[in-house]
C-alpha cells in the first residue's frame, strides 16, 4: 500500500489535543535491548487492543517498547482516532480510522505515513514514523505507529492567549512560513510524484464532497445543492501543483512553547495530496473565519487570541513569500466552506448513530448549515 492511490482524501478535521500528547517525539529512551515482549495492563482501551498491538510490535519492531503496554485515548480528535502508547520509558502515537461510518476513501492510513515518511528530510516538521501495519486482523483496522512529539496544538484563544500578543503574532506568521514551505516541495524529489492526480483536481473536490455530504446527510440541509451546483458550473483552470496538507491550521501543529515556539511537528496528513495549493490557502483563511459565522460551533477559535495576525494579513504574507496571487479566492473560499460541511456533517451523522469515541460531538452538526451559507456567500465575494 506504499502507491499513490487516489488523490483527494475526505476525512473529517482534528480538532483539540491535550498539551505534549499528541503526535510523537520519543520520551525518556531506554538504552537497554528490548527483550520482553509487550502485554496490555488496559486491554479494553476501545479501539486498541494493546495485547495484540504488543505482539505485534514483539515480532515486527521489537526494539520499541517493551514490558507491559499501557494506553490512552487522546481526547479531541473528532475523527482518526490517536492513542498514546508507552511501556513506561518509551512513548509512541498510535493512529487508526475512526469505528463506524466511515466513507469510501477516507480515513486513508497508509496516506498519513507514506506522506509524513517522504517529508522528514525537508523544511517542514513532522514526527519520525515507525511502523505501518495494513493487515485489520492486528487491531481491527489498518494503523501506524509514529514517535511522540512533545508540543502544544492551539486550538483556542484563551489558550494561546496568555503567551501575550508578540508570541501570538509570531507563531501565527510562523503558522503561513510552514505552507509556504509544504507549497515548496518538489514531489518527485521525496518520491511523491505518484500522490495525487493533479490535473482536474478542483472538479474531483468538488464530485468528492458533494458525493461525501449526501452519503452523510440525514436532515435536511438548505443551500447545500445550490452551492454543490454553483461550484461545479464556475471551477477554474488547472493552476499550480503541490504537496497540500487537506486540513491546516494551527491546532495540527505542535508548538514548543520552551524551546522558542519551535513548531516541533505538523500532524493530521489524511487528506494529503497532490493539488492546487490555493485550496489549501483557502481553507486555512476559512478556519481564520469560523468564529465570525456564528455556527454555535467553531472548530477553532485560536485566530481571536489578542496580536494573532488576521486573515488579510497572513493571505498577504503568503502571497509575499510564496508568489502566488491570493487576492481572488472567491471560489476556492466556496470550496472550502463546502468541504468543511461535508466534513462535520459526516461527524454529526457518526455521532447521531453513536459512532464517535469521547466527548465533544454534540454541538458539531450547528456548524454544518452556516457554513453552507458561508460557502454561498464567498462565491459573491471578488
């Protein structure tokens, strides 16, 4: 499963983790070998049996943990699902699909490492991957075993802002220098030359979410046709191609509040792909803009924390170092609303046929209908 398979992924965003567990850079190491093989002391995590994750490991990584296993759901995420795994002097992060509705396509595993493992050596961050296991007899589903990185994933204001408003301002600039950086890579040069199909990328998102919202709809949704309409009858020319990322925006990043705000590690690579780096641009500007549409619920509102540059600002600082024009991204902006209501409405349906694993999900599904307005209202915008 190491190919490119198709390209656009669809998957639902992930949201808040706790601070310093949330996508790996090895803890404490043991310099001794690892013989024992791993046991479960919490069997019955849901989700992930650690007694058949140790065997695993004992046989096809066994230098990584050793003794008994124990585990822990990291809260927040609202779709793959990610499990801190430790054998009391080592921690690992071990991702897997969510359980239940889970649509054609998405929650793509192999995705996620292939990308982070072809990404290490450039300038953008990510955590050292392990181990990819795609046999669903282990634990049920494919999954992957990376490093813990240590870290902070911003998700909302009063979180980032006791830092005071000079750090907000920097690491939300930082924030657009690491896309930019992502936008830069050459794909052939890290053996992704095969992840995607970029040409007619933007008709395929619009087919894909459109495709997406209807096998997750379970109400009715005003304006979602017509923005599903009006999107494919105005989709611009092929333009630029480029590693995108699916889903950025600060709560995805990892930042090392010790150490300088050193972004230690962009995680959440699902809906990676090879495609126009605009939609990227679009709905990272969109996630700056959720707390002003008033959808009762916000995936993130870190962008009101005092000095955290605004969506002109760094839609500017983009185009600056990037040298791409971002000043008409009326349709772009439409397709992201768009995907961003496909995406939470395929949570809400999980959540309605209690599929979902922690708390959280309540109130996703108020975001769903705004943000189709939303999308309808941005077409108007150039």
């Amino acid at each position: 499963m190491s190919g490119g398979r198709s390209e656009e992924r669809s998957d639902e965003p992930h949201t808040a983790r706790p601070e310093n567990m949330s996508g790996g850079r090895s803890e404490e190491r043991s310099d001794e070998p690892h013989t024992a093989q791993p046991q479960s002391t919490t069997p019955s995590l849901e989700g992930l049996d650690l007694g058949r994750l140790g065997e695993y490991l004992s046989v096809e990584k066994p230098d990584l943990l050793s003794g008994e296993l124990t585990g822990e759901h990291v809260a927040g995420g609202k779709s793959n699902l990610t499990y801190v795994v430790s054998d009391g002097s080592t921690s690992v992060v071990v991702r897997r699909p969510p359980m239940g509705h889970v649509l054609a396509t998405a929650h793509d595993m192999n995705r996620e490492y292939r990308v982070m493992t072809a990404l290490a050596p450039t300038a953008v961050p990510v955590p050292q991957t392990y181990l990819m296991c795609t046999d669903e007899s282990v634990i049920g589903a494919p999954f992957y075993v990376m490093e813990y990185a240590t870290g902070t994933p911003f998700r909302r204001a009063d979180e980032l802002a006791p830092y005071g408003p000079e750090r907000a301002q920097a690491i939300s600039a930082r924030l657009v220098d690491i896309l930019v950086d992502l936008h830069a890579v050459d794909p052939a040069e890290v053996g992704l030359s095969d992840f995607g199909r970029p040409e007619g990328f933007l008709s395929r998102q619009v087919r894909r979410w459109t495709k997406q919202l209807e096998a997750s709809t379970s109400r009715e949704l005003p304006g979602a046709q017509e923005l599903a309409a009006d999107l494919a009858e105005s989709v611009p020319a092929d333009g630029d191609v480029s590693i995108i990322h699916g889903d950025y925006r600060l709560d995805n990043v990892l930042v090392d509040v010790d150490h300088d705000d050193e972004f230690t590690a962009v995680l959440d690579w699902e809906m990676a792909t090879l495609g126009d780096p605009l939609s990227d641009v679009a709905l990272f500007a969109v996630y700056q803009r959720l707390p002003e549409i008033g959808s009762g619920y916000a995936v993130s509102d870190v962008s009101l924390a005092p000095g955290y540059l605004p969506a002109p600002q760094l839609l500017d600082r983009y185009a600056d170092r990037s040298g791409r024009d971002t000043s008409r991204l009326s349709w772009h902006l439409g397709l992201a609303y768009f995907k961003l209501a496909a995406i939470l409405e395929g949570i809400h349906y999980r959540y309605i046929h209690g599929q979902t694993v922690g708390e959280g999900f309540a109130e996703v599904g108020n975001a769903t209908i705004p943000l189709i307005a939303a999308g309808r209202a941005a077409l108007e915008e150039d």
